[in-house]
C-alpha cells in the first residue's frame, strides 16, 4: 500500500504549487492527491491522460507498464476504499477512478492514442465530423481494399486480404513510434490517418469473414 | 432514427453504380473521404464537347446516407453543364434525402466529391488546350 501511495502522491496531478486543503485548510502540494495532513482526497485538476497514469508522453508504451499503472492507480483511488468516508471524498474518488479509466481506454488503444496526443498539441486529425479528406494514393488504396474485401468469397482470400490489412495496421503502428519520437506531428496526422482507415478496413473484413459460408472464428 | 422514403430508395436501388474510364480526356474523377467514419466515395462525370455531363458513375463504400448522397448526385448532374453541377451545395442533398443531423456530413461528401470530378475534368481540358 506504501508504495501506491508514494506512486500517486508523485505523480497524480504533474502540476507544481500548493493549494489550501479542502478539509483542514492546510496547504498541499499540488502534485499530491491527498492531504499529507489530514490525509483527505483532493479534488483532480486538469491534467492529461499521460499524467493521469503517471507515464511518460511517449506513443510507444508497453502494455505491461500501462497494466500496471492502471491497476496500481485504480487501487489508489476506488471507490470501495471510500465507501466510509464522507459523500465529498467519495465523489472525488469516483471523479479520479473515472478519469483514470478514461485515461486507460485511450492509451491502450493505439489509434486513440495517437489522436489523443495529437489533439494534445492542438491537432485535429483530418476528419473531425464534417470534415473530408482527398488524399488520392490513400483514398485509392481504401477503396481498392474495400473492393477486395466485397470480392473475397472464400476464406483462404478473406484470410489472406486480412494479414494484409492487419499488417498495415501494424506497419502504421510502428511508424506511428518513429514520428512521435520525432516531434514530426504532421506526419503523425497523416499516419494516424491512415491507421484510422486502415483500423476501420480491418473491422469491416473481419465482420465478413464472419458471414462468408462455412466461416470460422479467428 | 428513421429515414425518408427517398433515402431508402436510393440506398436499395442506387442508381449509377460503377466506373468511367478514368484515363479519358473526357472524365472527371473525383475521390474524397470521410475518415470520421470510414467512408469513401468515388464520382466520376463523363462530359460531351458541348460542357454537359452525359454520364456519372459512382462506386462508395460507407454507410447507407453516404451511398444514397452519391447515387443522386449522380442523377442530378446528368444533363447538367459541368457549370450547372458546381453549384450543387450539401444542403440540397440534405433537405432531399430527408437526412438526420448525424448525417449530413454524408451530403458534404457528395458535394466534395462531385467538386473534385469537376475540378479534375478541368484540368484535364486545361492540359489538352495548352
């Protein structure tokens, strides 16, 4: 318990100052989530998801150490641990175990990810609601995969068609690593793009997978 | 929700589905895409010597509001001068098929899309006279 305690009073809120305890009136560092007085909660201040789990804002992270974060911070902060405790603290729980949760199902999946951390640095990906995109070689190469996958009608093509997708799923993943690493966001905009397309290819090939005859799960 | 008759029909029956010669002098393709949902939409005009759209062709592949917007596009702009057709606006499309708010974005696809025929067309006319 020590040590999840440690690990959320470094780096629960990323922020540097104080502010006067809600509960005792004592002044808290800012980066600390509880009251090292009293020991009250204190009410989240705006942050990011990054922050949030107290991980480094990089696109490439591993699954473990997000886990890990994740469950660590969700122990911290359930709401079960302030069950007794006064209704303020407890919705102030519920406001910290909503936002870390919020924060997990961002990072964990890697376009949401990326287009998280680019809307961090002001950048909405091409195609908010309204928006259209005329990128000829990607729109071309959509629309000759969503022909493929219309076509394919066994499940040697399907199955096939589907490595080939997923492989550019993964091929934008990785380039996703290399540019973010960069700071080079606009290229990140436009790999993240097309992993957006290419994300949206592999679920419509996997549901008809799921509908050609004699299908199997996999 | 609920969608008009004129959509449904669209959407059961589109008209116009297919592919022009996108090598000819006298098509103009367009191709533009929606990443918020996926869609993508490809309209081509074929135009006589006299500037009117004689044939269009569509092919989308996105959800039933995107292909209904493409299918009467391509109805619409038959006939039509390629001028004519420029002035197509989403709105139109809209109001027609009865689209919900969610879906109007599906109208300005259609509308980009058949602005990029036509801006393909030109071009393509601009080179030849040159």
């Amino acid at each position: 318990m020590a040590t999840i305690d440690n690990t959320s009073r470094s780096q629960g809120t990323g922020a540097s100052g104080s502010r006067p305890c809600w509960s005792c009136n004592e002044e808290v560092n800012l980066r600390s989530p509880f009251c090292h007085l009293c020991g009250v909660i204190q009410p989240p201040l705006p942050s990011d998801h990054f922050v949030r789990l107290g991980l480094p804002r990089n696109y490439d992270l591993s699954d473990d150490n997000l886990e890990r974060q994740y469950f660590g911070f969700q122990r911290t902060y359930h709401p079960d641990r302030f069950a007794q405790k006064p209704p303020r603290e407890q919705a102030i729980s519920m406001e910290y175990a909503a936002n870390i949760n919020d924060a997990y199902n961002t990072l964990r999946n890697p376009l949401l990810r990326a287009e998280y951390m680019l809307r961090l640095q002001g950048i909405e990906v091409a195609g908010g609601d309204g928006d259209t995109v005329a990128d000829p070689e990607l729109l071309m190469e959509v629309m000759e995969l969503n022909e493929l996958i219309v076509g394919a009608n066994t499940i040697d093509q399907m199955t096939s068609l589907r490595e080939r997708i997923n492989a550019e799923v993964a091929a934008s993943e990785i380039a996703l690593g290399v540019v973010f690493a960069e700071n080079d966001f606009d290229r990140a905009a436009n790999v993240a793009l097309r992993l957006r397309y290419m994300t949206r290819l592999s679920e419509q090939a996997q549901q008809s997978a799921g509908s050609l005859p004699g299908n199997r799960k996999n | 929700m609920s969608y008009s008759d004129k959509l449904l029909d669209h959407y059961d029956n589109p008209r116009n589905v297919g592919s022009l010669d996108k090598a000819d002098d006298n098509v103009g393709t367009g191709l533009v895409g929606a990443p918020a949902c996926g869609d993508v939409m490809k309209l081509q005009i074929r135009v006589n010597d006299d500037g009117v759209i004689e044939d269009a062709k569509f092919k989308t592949f996105g959800c039933g509001s995107a292909i209904a917007s493409s299918s009467l596009v391509t109805e619409w702009v038959k006939g039509k001068s390629v001028d004519e057709a420029e002035t197509i606006k989403n709105t139109e499309i809209a109001a027609h098929l009865a689209l919900p708010p969610v879906k109007i974005h599906c109208s300005v696809l259609a509308e980009d899309a058949i602005k990029a025929a036509i801006a393909d067309y030109r071009n393509k006319v601009d080179r030849t006279t040159e």
